[in-house]
C-alpha cells in the first residue's frame, strides 16, 4: 500500500506539472476531450511566437539586415527540427504548408495532376480525412482517372489481401492515413507502401493523427509523401508541414506562383527557386515555424514513449469504463489498444449533438458529427457519432467525470 501511494503521488506531481504548462487548461475549468480536432498549446509555445514578433519580425530570406537574417535563421532552424523529427532524408523534403490539408492539396496539384492521367486508378482508403480523399475525387475528374475505394473491416482493419486485389497495373496513386480519425486505428504503412511501389504507384500518407502521438520515421515507412499539421502537436495554428522524397519534389512544378518562389525572371522566362523554397509562394508563417519548433522540442523533452504510453492508458481506462455503460456503441475495434487515443461512440437512442450537448452543460468538451470522414461512417452504416480523444496532459479524474456524465444521458433525454 505504502508503495502504491508513492506511485500514485508521482502520478499525481506529473499530471500536475504538465496541466501547469498549458495556461488555458490552468484558467478554463473545461476538461478538454477534442484533441484529435486541435490540441491546446503550451507556454513555451505561446512564447515562441510572441518573441518572433517582438524581437525577430521581419520576411524571412528577404533581408540582408540583422532582423531578416534572425527570422531566417529561426525557420530554417524549425524545418531542421521537423526533418529530424520524421526521420526525412534531408531538410530541404520539408516544405511548411498552412495545415495537413493545404499539403495533401499541394501534392495534389503540383504531383497529381502532371503525373495522372486518363484511365489510371487513385486507390483510397474509405477511412480518409476528406483532406486525403476530395483531393483526389478532384485529380480524377481534371484527369480521367478513377477512384478506387479500399473499404475497412468493421473494426478498422484494412485488409492487405483486399489491396493486392484492388492494385492493378493501372494503379499509380495509393493515399491512406496513418491513423483514423475516426476509429483511432493504426495502418501498417510500410507494409501498405512496399505493396504500391511493386506495383509502381506512389504513396500519400496522412500522418495528422499520427505524429503527436507516436514515433513517426518516414525513411521505415517507406512513403512517398507525408503530412501533419502543427495545431494538432501542441503548435500554433496555421503551420503545416509536407514531407517528400526529394527526387519527387525537384521534378514538381511549383503549388502556388509568387514572391520568393523563383530565383529570377524576365517577360520571356522563369526560372524557379531550389526545393523546398520554390512551393513555398509569398510571406511565409515564420512565427508559426517558432512554435512549432518550441512544440516539437516539447515534447522531445518529455519523449514521444511517455506521451504514447499516458495516452494509452487513458484510452484503455476510459474504453472499459465506456464498455460498463449500457446504451454505448464504440465504433471499431472492440479492443481498447487499437484506438490509440480516440474513441468515437454512439449512444442508443441519442442524437450524437444531444450527447455533446449533455457533456457541454456539464463542462466537458468532446466533438460530434461525421468528423470530415463521412465516407467512413456511411460505410459503417451511421451518419454521425461522439467522439472523445486524448492528450497526455488529460488524466483520469477528467476521464471518471466525462464517464459519469456520459452514463447520465439517456436518462436525461428521458430513456430508462
């Protein structure tokens, strides 16, 4: 028992630690369960940005003087880190975007549309973010190439048997998350990416839900292209980040046309600027490259195994303690260990806005809807469902009070 108070007390000093890291969480009494939709941000963070702007404000690459040069040296600094993070080849594969969405759009225009053509075949996952399946409904109708859809199992499961089946030697494009969203299931990418690159394809990987969770190493999973965005891993909002093979990049025309693009022009011709820099058109988000390099040495400091292994056991936790609830449907695997910090549901009986609406009364914030994945829950047969996910700042006091509310709701709406 003695042994189990340290331990608890060690808990406890921790959770406290962190939660005081983060100042809304310290001001607002809300308990924050919709951090697969966006994460709140750290102090070191929020400082990051604000110093960018009280002593670094200038056009990064613009400027030979000392402000310019020091908000050069800042956002080069935040694509090293970046690099470093997902294990890229080199700096220059990092190319800053606005969020996960504006990368995946980027390889689609810039890729997608000057290597795809009439009669090829786009394979995508039912389980997409509509962020990596509009994309490439839209570079099939410019190109007359089709769509083809790679349904899951109910429980998540893509079937690698179902791939080998849908790959033909038609396929040139594979696009699959890492993570759903939705179910919180984890692919096997590299094992995905062997299989479209025997086939001659290439892979688009949505890793949004994936990289403030876990270890991410782009090299080991063998992909082709991979996109995360910053408001979702502690950063500001409005920074994003695009990976891709180098050799790809170089021959892509550029996203978006502008300053800083090129590297010089006349009325007869163009030459564009060195990769990354010719996809990144215009004033660049340079403050927001400060605090996502403040968030990704954050949560160096704390280790991507500690931040996994926190938010695993408050989905476990708050899965079984679900599972005692009668009423509750979770979609997808009914093992605990497979939602990696999201767990969407269904109550019987109850519209999902009612659900969170119940919750939002009593402090607790979650989100309901399709979660820009209404493919996937057509497939599953439903049009919307609640879903609750994790950081490693949440603990389990907050997750005891999101389930005694939760199992008040069908009651409330006047169900025995």
């Amino acid at each position: 028992m003695k042994l189990w108070g340290t331990v608890r007390k060690q808990m406890t000093d921790i959770d406290n630690r962190i939660r005081g890291e983060f100042p809304l969480l310290m001001r607002d009494k809300t308990i924050y369960l919709d951090n697969a939709a966006t994460t709140q941000k750290p102090r070191c963070v929020i400082d990051a940005e604000a110093d960018f702007y009280t002593s670094r404000n200038a056009n990064p690459m613009r400027g030979l003087y000392d402000l310019s040069l020091a908000a050069t040296e800042i956002y080069e600094k935040a694509r090293a880190k970046a690099a470093s993070f997902v294990n890229a080849s080199r700096p220059e594969e990092i190319i800053f975007t606005r969020n996960a969405t504006e990368s995946i759009n980027l390889v689609a225009y810039s890729y997608g549309l000057h290597n795809i053509k009439s009669g090829d075949e786009i394979i995508v996952s039912i389980a997409e973010h509509h962020s990596n399946f509009l994309p490439w409904k839209n570079v099939a109708d410019m190109t007359g190439a089709r769509v083809i859809y790679w349904d899951c199992e109910p429980d998540g499961t893509l079937d690698p048997d179902e791939l080998d089946r849908l790959i033909t030697d038609r396929t040139v494009l594979v696009a699959v998350t890492q993570v759903s969203n939705v179910l919180g299931r984890i692919n096997d990418i590299a094992a995905i990416a062997a299989k479209a690159h025997a086939a001659g394809a290439v892979l688009v990987c949505d890793g949004a839900q994936s990289v403030p969770h876990m270890s991410v190493d782009v090299r080991a999973l063998d992909v082709d292209f991979f996109a995360f965005s910053g408001h979702k891993m502690y950063a500001p909002m409005g920074i994003g980040v695009l990976y891709g093979r180098y050799g790809l990049l170089d021959e892509m025309p550029p996203f978006l046309y502008g300053g800083e693009m090129i590297e010089s022009v006349t009325r007869d011709r163009t030459v564009f600027a060195e990769v990354p820099h010719k996809f990144e058109a215009g004033t660049v988000n340079a403050a927001g490259a400060a605090g996502l390099l403040a968030a990704m040495e954050y949560m160096e400091g704390y280790g991507m195994d500690l931040i996994a292994e926190r938010e695993s056991g408050l989905t476990r936790y708050c899965f079984d303690e679900m599972c005692r609830i009668p009423g509750i449907s979770i979609l997808g695997s009914q093992k605990s260990e497979e939602h990696h910090g999201i767990i969407a549901f269904k109550v019987d009986g109850v519209h999902p806005h009612d659900v969170t609406a119940i919750l939002s009364d009593a402090g607790i914030a979650v989100r309901a809807g399709h979660h820009c994945a209404q493919p996937l829950h057509r497939h599953l047969g439903i049009m919307s469902s609640t879903r609750v996910s994790f950081s490693f700042y949440n603990n389990k006091d907050e997750v005891d009070t999101f389930v005694k509310v939760l199992s008040q709701v069908r009651h409330r709406m006047g169900i025995n």
